[in-house]
C-alpha cells in the first residue's frame, strides 16, 4: 500500500480542490480523506507537504520510434520521458518503420508498452503503408488494441478516402487524428511562409495549407458525425474553423502543442532547426489566438507531438534536416509558466486540458482521482523552478534547453507504483 500525506489534491474532473491524504492499494485508489490513519501491514508514506497531487498526465501525440529508429528513441526511453515529465498515459502514433498498419506491429509496440512503467497506448494508421490510397483493417487493428486511427505526419488528401475512413472510425467509436497540412501549397516544411523562410531564404510553409485541410475535415466531421481530433493547431484561422464546427457538432476536438502557445517564427529564426516542426511556428496573433482557444474549450487538449531526432540529423542544413521536436519533459512546466503563471488559465483548467480531456478522447479510465479510481498520481512543486538541460529522452532535440521554467514534477505514481 501507498499512503499519501498531505498534499493539496487537484481532481480537474470534478474540480474538488483541498488538503488530503490519498490512499493507493494495488493500482487503484482505495481512499481520499483527510487524515488518514497508517494502515496496519505493509504501507509506503510519501509525504506531500507543499506540494500538488493531481492525476497522471495523459498524452495523446507522442512519437517512440520503435520499430524503424530505436537510435532516436525507443519505447523504454520514451517512456521514461513521459514519467520524468509527470505523463502516466500515453498514445504512441503509427509512423514507426513499419507503420502500425497490421496487427503483428501493433501488437509489438503494445507488448513493449506493457513492459514500461506507464500505459502506453498505440493508434493504428489510417491507411496501409501511409500511403493514402487504401484503408487499414481497421476492425482488425482495433479488436487487437489499437486506441485510434491516424497518418500523423502524412496528410491525408483523398476526400472521399477520408469520409470512408470516417464512417468506419465511427462504428467503431474510435477517433480519427489528422495532420493538417496540403504538401501541395508547401515548398519548405517545417518553416512558417512569412518573417522566418524570408530569413532563411525559403518558400516555407503557407498558413492556408493547414486552414485548407482543417475546413476539409471538419466538414466531413459534420457530416459524417465521426469523432476527430485536428492535431497541432497552429493557426488563428484553424482555431476559429474549430471553434464554429464545435457549435455545430459535439465530436470536435483539437489540441496545441506547448512550443505553439509558447513561440512564435522569431525562435526559428534564434535556434534554427531545434525550432524547425510542422506544423512550423508561426506569428505572435496566432500563438495569442491558440491561447484563446485553450481558454474558451475551442481546443481542448495540449499534446506534446514529442518528436525526437539524433543531433546528427539536427545538425543538417535547415532545409534538410527533420521536423519536430522534443515535448514530454517541458510540457508541464511551459503550462504552468506561459498558461497559469501567465493569467490564462488556472492550474485546475491545466490539469483538465492536459489528462481529463486527452482520456477523454480515448475513452480511458485516467485523468480523475477519485476512490476506486486509478492509481496514476502525480506530485508538482508549483513554486520550483527547474532548467531542462538533462533529459531522460534519449534525444534533446529542443529550444528549451537552459530556460528558467515554473513547475517540476517531483514524483510520478503509475499503477500505484512509483516511476519517477
């Protein structure tokens, strides 16, 4: 048993907020009370005293590259990551080598996930090899585990490809995530088409590539009533598409990644390639705008797209080196220093966008502390600060390294088992 002492519980799906004792048996909650009596047996205390216990963190947009890339990160390091950042569930995507198009590769990364101290989930893609042309077995992939279905990294541009995939989504009650970017409209990835590629001297990517998709599939959304998750917004115009699509529908979701309500263009100018991603980082109206759509529910998740490359392939020509970058460690504390520190959001709407909704999404039995609730608990020290520079990643490929940042997680419960 695991006894809890004296930390200030933040339970963001009921909203109950105070000083209590939470008592773990096995890997479920057994009690949340106030002064809680040492049990008789065996019975670990953690003392919580200055500090929040708030619910494992949920992410639904991680990339471990394992299968295909273990150098840049495998599941064991992956998941390591996300406990050292206070994540006790995660979503892996389907662009590992070989993607997650069969039931043997998904039921690798799955057995792997099992074999970490946190729950790893996996979606399947959508279509076979991520091509684009032919759909998955989506019934196949999903009664062997898959939590969802998306060619994260690839858009999808067949239209009606993209309808059947929706219909078929929704009879199974999964979601669909999508990356929203028109390759036709972009002539360098990775950079927003603006102050940043006129710096570098590069086409750059256009905001009307991810505006274009996002219409698309919100639309078919509607239509279809499929449950859909525009992934990584970045643009003001993206964000009210989803806004009035949610009026209109109640499957919408959408999620921000900590470096978009964080940075804008002028950090791809300062850090080059650490700053390269895609969607890119695009202008300070819609970095306020995302933050906008945090705060009124329009989006109502923050995914990290945790992204990791070697520094070799970081340290390429910026036209040539890969997008993205890493997101597990520095989440949390981005949230609390740019979102509540900042006068957005309260640590409570935090905790929501970032486990109650995530589980939401996937229908997971996380994001809550509650008796008889999982045993996935996470302990903040609010008031620290903390400076990423070593990382349980195997990769660094980031910006933030060497920021002064609010918030650190100080211990990470999974199963009612400590992981971090």
């Amino acid at each position: 048993m695991l006894l809890i002492r004296n930390g200030y519980m933040i339970d963001p799906k009921s909203g109950k907020e105070g000083k209590y004792d939470i008592l773990i048996k096995g890997d479920r909650i057994l009690k949340i009370g106030k002064g809680i009596a040492l049990p008789d047996g065996n019975c670990r205390v953690v003392e919580a005293e200055g500090l929040l216990a708030v619910p494992g963190l949920v992410d639904v947009h991680v990339h471990f590259r394992d299968p295909g890339f273990p150098e840049k990160e495998d599941i064991f390091t992956g998941a390591a990551a996300a406990a050292r950042g206070g994540f006790t569930t995660v979503v892996m995507m389907a662009n590992t080598k070989p993607p997650i198009d069969n039931r043997e590769t998904l039921e690798y990364v799955l057995k792997k996930g099992r074999e970490t101290g946190i729950h790893v989930m996996a979606c399947a893609n959508v279509t076979l090899g991520m091509q684009g042309k032919e759909l998955t077995p989506m019934e196949e992939l999903a009664q062997s585990g898959a939590a969802g279905f998306t060619d994260d990294g690839i858009p999808l541009l067949d239209e009606s490809l993209v309808r059947k995939a929706m219909e078929r989504a929704g009879r199974l009650d999964l979601p669909l995530s999508f990356h929203e970017e028109d390759p036709a409209l972009i002539s360098n990835p990775g950079i927003h088409k603006g102050k940043a590629s006129e710096y570098y001297g590069i086409g750059g990517s256009p905001r009307e590539a991810e505006i274009r998709l996002v219409e698309r599939d919100l639309r078919l959304a509607l239509e279809t009533g499929a449950v859909v998750n525009i992934q990584h917004i970045s643009t003001r115009e993206a964000v009210e598409l989803v806004r009035r699509a949610k009026k209109l529908g109640t499957n919408i979701h959408a999620e921000a990644t900590p470096h978009h309500f964080t940075l804008t263009e002028e950090a791809a100018i300062a850090y080059g390639t650490l700053a390269k991603m895609n969607p890119p980082l695009r202008e300070e109206e819609d970095r306020l705008e995302i933050i906008r759509g945090l705060c009124d529910g329009t989006i109502d998740m923050i995914a990290t797209d945790h992204a990791p490359h070697t520094q070799e392939e970081k340290a390429k020509p910026l036209t040539q080196a890969p997008s993205g970058i890493i997101g597990l460690e520095t989440a949390l504390s981005l949230g609390i220093t740019e979102l509540v520190a900042g006068g957005y959001l309260t640590m409570c709407q935090l905790l929501r966008l970032m486990s109650t909704n995530p589980a939401g999404l996937y229908h997971l039995d996380a994001g809550y502390l509650a008796e008889g609730g999982p045993a996935d608990v996470i302990l903040i020290d609010s008031a620290a600060e903390t400076v990423p520079g070593s990382y349980a990643s195997r990769a660094s490929n980031t910006p933030f390294t060497g920021w002064k940042l609010k918030g650190k997680v100080v211990k990470t419960i999974a199963a009612g088992m400590i992981v971090d």
